[in-house]
C-alpha cells in the first residue's frame, strides 16, 4: 500500500490539540485543527495526532502529559478565555511546575485596547510563570509559549480568528527550532465529476508513486508523491483532461473564478433549492466582482414568473423540478443582468416533497453561454437535505466549468 | 471552576477516531467527529476523546491499542474505502487477531446493487473474520463492528453521508450494552448580538451551576446544568430577554425560520457582500417556502440599480456601502418580492477595497417591516473575508429576528 506517510527517521512529531468540552461535545467542528495542520503540511511538516481532550483537570493533564512525551511539538487551542468555563490557565501552571502571575505588560496593552474598566483584566492578563505570552490582536486572551528543554508547547485561544492571528509567531518559533524537511517534488490535481474508482484504476499502474485520494462532493483531489511523479501526472491528465479543473486552493468555486477572469466572462445564476449557495461560494474569494454580477434566488415559483420570465404554462406542464423550468430560468436569467454565462438549478432537497417520478435529491440544471443553446441535466443525489445542496451546488459549479472551458 | 464534566464513576468511556491523512493534513475538518458526538451527547453519553491518526500501520495500531485500553466504545471513521490509499482492514485484522475473509453476504448485496462487473467487488467485500458487517446503504464499504470482550469497537465509512446512514446501529447495538446515564435537568439559552462576558459576570451569582459558554460569530450560547439551573435561567432571561431567541438546533437561521412561521410573515433578502449567504442559511431547514420566497444578489451596482431601484445618484454620493444605499435598497426589496420582511447587507468583505473612512470589515445593514420604517446600522468587523462575510451573515438575521420579535 502506498501513502503519503511520514519516511524520513527526523521528522517533527506534531501534535495538534483541542480543549474544549465545545469540541468534544460535537457542538464546534475542529476547524482549528484542520486550519493548523493544512498550513504546516503545506510547509512540508507532517502532523502525527491530533486529539480533542476535554475542559477537565485529570484528563487534561493526561492528555497533556502524553503529547510532550510523545512529540516534540504541541499545539492546543481553546480553553484560554476569560469565562468560567475554561480551566486551561490553572491546568497549566500544574503542567509546568509554574505559579500564576499577572503579566503587567499583557496587562498594560489589554487597558490601552479596552479601557481600565473592563472586567476581567486582571484574569487575562494572568499566565503561568514560564509562560511566554503572544499578542493577541484580535481578542483578550494572548496565546502562550513554552519552551520545555527542547519541546515547545503552544497554547492559543478557541476562536478561530483570534488563533489564525496569533499563527505566524507559532509557525516563526517552530521553523526556527524545527525546520521543515525539503519538500519532495509532488502534484496536486483536481477532477470535477469524477469516480474516485477511475482514478484509483488508473493510478495502479505506478506502484512507486505515493497516492492520496480526497473525495469531495462532486470531485476528487489526487496528492502525488515519490516516484513517477510526472508520469503519473500526465497519464491521469491524458484519461481525464476533459475533467481536471485548475484551483490552488483546491475548490471548484475558485475554479470558475479564475475561467471567467482568464476569458474575461460575466456570471450570475438563477438558485431554487440551493438558496443562494452558488453565489456564495462563488464570492468567497476576493475579487469576485470582476466577474459576477449578482443573482436570482427566485425559491418561489412566483420569482419564477415574475423576475425570470418562466412561462406560468410551463411551471403548471412540468414542474418547478423539471429541465423545462431550469431551461427558461437560465434563459431570462442572462438579458435581465446582461451576463455572458450563466446557470439556473431547480430541486427537491428534501426530506419531503418527493414523488415517485421526482424522488427527493431529484435536481435540474441549465448552464448557457451567451448566444449558445443551454446544456441540460438532471440528476439524482442521496443523502440528507444539507448533502443534496450540497452536491447540487458543486454540480451547478461543474456545469459552469464544463461550458467555460470546453465551449471556448 | 464549574463545567459540564464527567461525574458519575458509571460514564461510558467513549472515543471517536478519524482515521486518515485527509484529516491530519487539514484537507478535510473531522466533521464525522462533531456529527457522531453531537448525537451522543444529546443522548446524555459524554466523549473522553477524539483523535485523528494517519493511514499508516505503526501508529494507526498503537493508536486504536491505545483506545481500546483506555475507553469502553471507540467509534473510527475512514481509512475502509476501496482505493489505494486505504490500509484500515489490514491493520484491524492484525489489531484483531481475525483473518481477511471475503463475506459472501455482502458481496451478493454489492453485485445486486452495482452489477457482476463494479471493480474491485472482492475487496470491498473483504473484512476481518472476527467483524460483524454494518450494512451501507449510501456506499460499497460496509461498517464494522467487533465485540472485543465487554469493549465494543466500530469502524465507520470516512464519506458523511455513508457514516450517518450506518450511525442509528451503531447507536442501537452501544445503547443496548452500555445504556446512556439518565439525563441531568439542564437548559441551553442562545443569545444574539451579546458579549460572552456580560453573560459570564451574571452567571457568577450561581456557583452551583455548571455553566458552558459557547461564543458563535454573533451569537452566544448558554449550556446551564446541575444546580440552581432554573434561578440562573430566569436570570439570563430577565437581564437580556429581548437579545433570548428560540432555535432546537442552537442557530439563528432557524430562529428566523421559526419566526416568520409563528408570525405568518414571508421574507426575502438583497444581498450584496454577503452573496446570497443570508439566503442559504435561511434555506438549511425543510419548509423554508412557507416564508422564504427569494432574494436579490446585488453584487454589481448595475443590478442594484436595475432590480432594487437604488438610485444611481445615492450610489454616486455616498457609495455602495452606505445606510443611503441599503435603505434603498431593502424599500425596493419588499414591493418586487411582495413580502412582509426584508433585509439588505452592503459591505466591504476585503482583503482589499477599504478606505480611511470606510476601512475593510465596514458593513451596512437595513431591516424593514411593511408598511414601517426601515432600521438601519453600520458595523465594523475584524477577520478575514471569510469571517467578515459570516459576521455579516449572522448579523443580518439578527436584524430580521429583531423586527420580527419587538416590532411585533
């Protein structure tokens, strides 16, 4: 079997751990973690654990005691707040054979941010003796530092913002005392629409090359690493060149964002049951105005009628679920906001709503370019309510794709 | 310090494993971990762990020795898939003392579903002698549960939609041996556009009361359990009643939802830095056409002019982001989508596009009832483009729940 594994005997044991009983009792995703582990692995680090313990002495400090002995590196986040609900301070000064003091400068920036008044002060201003504090500029509570002999433990706080402020120190600390290995020469490729048991077959003929597979709703992410590296590449690229999709960040919405730029393309969409989530992904990064325009989010069949010009006559033949409908929808879409391309998806989401000719995840979609006929398609997606919008957002991306780049 | 802890000596000792470098490299968050606790929490189980461990055999089966040393159950998720990258049924046979044995059962189900030919039929068939299959209903790999003595080991698919249809039996066969502890009386209280730490200094009138706090992006959470939860609850409700509202799930989407049902109102968005976020989230819940009739994604001006009517010299005068514009904004909103409520959101999402007055994060709002006045606010937000636009998001609906529950 072939992976993308740790190899060498001097890798950095990474640890990446979440406090929290928000974490553990399923209420907050770990994001934290997987923000963490994506930056350090694209350095070229490789996390060995990560773990979510919860707001409670003994395990904790179990926990904690396991990490520093295991890795060399360990990095928590959460449990650093000023509420009563976060021990992790007292947990620490334990851990490190430190007393708690007030840290009078942490103190002196909090007051100048915050006034002198504000409540609290004192507790977050308090840290365990060995600690090193790290600014915080975007909340109360700085991150802590400590330098155990030659392990280093980073403790920074729950809030996603605030700890994706504080990272850069933590990432300037590490490669100092740890510096990444020099990255093996590898490929990332993305394919819309896809099998992974396609790729997987065809990826069997290069048993020296180290694969990873990252199923998506609606597309595949293959990592390539090791041997035959490039010949993999190409063969993958020669099956499925109709399929791969350009995106540093790995996303069909950033995709679409970089075709239409390059072809110097307008878009906006027409959304029945996804509500407005095409054009929200298709926002997400930065810029987005140089190509889109706006949208319709026409969920009744009213908006339908009255700002996509829907034939009344057709909603009541086929349904608002039906290639007639989305074909109309994407034909009043593009003259009323004077686009070059555009797409419109009618579906059943579910749970209910569902006929035995449409089942609920029956969902219909119409992508045009200006002065082409539409393409058309219906498919039918599992799954929960959240899974079909979901995989019809990532279709309605991939449809975008598909007319962007091969009706050029 | 008081928390939502552990207590009795009886706790079923519980940990999730995502299995998989997808997860430990930070491509996929572990949301299987948050989807598979939220469950047992609400059942009244409390989680000892989580834990993410790479695909490779070492420390993948240290790992699972390890859990299953410590804890009673350990659910994993991943690694079972059919590619290359998957070694999970290796190790567990190891792990296990089991044989790989080709399960005619489940090779029969997976030809009846996927035909005599679907590729590599006989591995997904394949699993450790000693496991009991779990039927997939959404995918090829069935679940595996082992019976290891009184300890109880399941591996789940890593794709969600595959895990969530095989989780109820898993949750059957963990409730009939380790049957969950009788629920503590609690309550959990959600706020809106409230600082946590005003919340924390009223919940220190009542030490007894095991307190969580869970801060969302404009809106906080309240988790009260043991003591004096009832006194600390009508506390909570007496100081900040008007910022209280009601959702099962703990979101202010639904709280919207449920509000315009309640009030019999129908809603609809102009959405400009935001998308069409505003509207998905309002989507999420089944039923959303009994008040969500559709919105306008006003990215451009053009479209801000052409649908909403904004005036071209209002834009001219004090720009997109501005109180002028949304205003106009949400009055042209109401009478084209003929509804009872409205909301319009212009902002400057960044990272670029600020100015000394109008730095990046600035966001306008305006709220409006028919047949009343238009509310209307700027707010400046800290983050990244990301959180910008979830801040604005959340406030938005805020704003709606606002007009919706005082403007009665």
């Amino acid at each position: 079997m072939h992976n993308l594994k740790n190899r060498g005997c001097l890798l950095t044991q990474i640890e990446v751990i979440a406090i929290g009983d928000e974490v553990l009792s399923g209420f907050t995703p770990n994001t934290n973690a997987a923000f963490i582990s994506h930056i350090l692995f694209d350095r070229g680090y490789r996390i060995a654990r990560h773990t979510a313990l919860p707001d409670e002495e003994d395990p904790l400090l179990e926990g904690l005691r396991g990490a520093l002995k295991a890795q060399d590196v360990v990095i928590c986040t959460g449990g650093l707040g000023p509420t009563v609900d976060d021990v992790t301070r007292g947990i620490l000064a334990k851990l490190t054979d430190s007393t708690l003091e007030l840290h009078e400068e942490v103190k002196k920036r909090l007051q100048l941010r915050l006034g002198l008044h504000f409540p609290l002060l004192d507790e977050q201003s308090t840290s365990p003796s060995k600690a090193t504090p790290l600014h915080n500029p975007m909340g109360t509570a700085p991150g802590l530092f400590f330098q155990l002999g030659k392990k280093l433990l980073f403790v920074l706080p729950g809030v996603p913002r605030e700890m994706e402020a504080i990272f850069p120190e933590v990432l300037r600390i590490l490669e100092a005392q740890f510096p990444p290995p020099p990255q093996e020469r590898g490929a990332v490729l993305h394919f819309f629409q896809i099998a992974e048991i396609d790729l997987d077959t065809a990826l069997r003929a290069f048993p020296k090359t180290k694969v990873g597979l990252y199923p998506h709703l609606g597309f595949v992410t293959v990592r390539l690493l090791g041997e035959q590296v490039e010949q993999a590449r190409q063969e993958l690229s020669h099956a499925f060149g109709s399929r791969l999709f350009a995106s540093p960040s790995g996303s069909l919405e950033e995709a679409v964002h970089l075709a239409c730029i390059n072809n110097k393309l307008t878009l906006a969409a027409a959304e029945s049951c996804t509500g407005g989530g095409v054009s929200e992904r298709l926002i997400r990064f930065p810029g987005a105005s140089e190509f889109f325009k706006g949208s319709i989010v026409a969920y009744s069949n009213e908006i339908k009628e009255k700002l996509l010009a829907v034939n009344p006559s057709t909603l009541l033949k086929y349904g608002a679920v039906s290639e007639e409908t989305v074909v109309e929808m994407v034909r009043g879409l593009l003259p009323l906001m004077e686009v070059d391309v555009g797409v419109a998806i009618s579906g059943i989401a579910g749970p209910t709503g569902g006929t035995l000719e449409k089942p609920v995840g029956t969902v219909c979609f119409a992508a045009m370019r200006r002065g082409k006929e539409p393409v058309f398609s219906t498919l039918r997606f599992a799954g929960s309510r959240a899974a079909v919008i979901e995989r019809s957002i990532n279709h309605a991306l991939a449809e975008l794709l598909k007319i962007i780049i091969l009706e050029k």
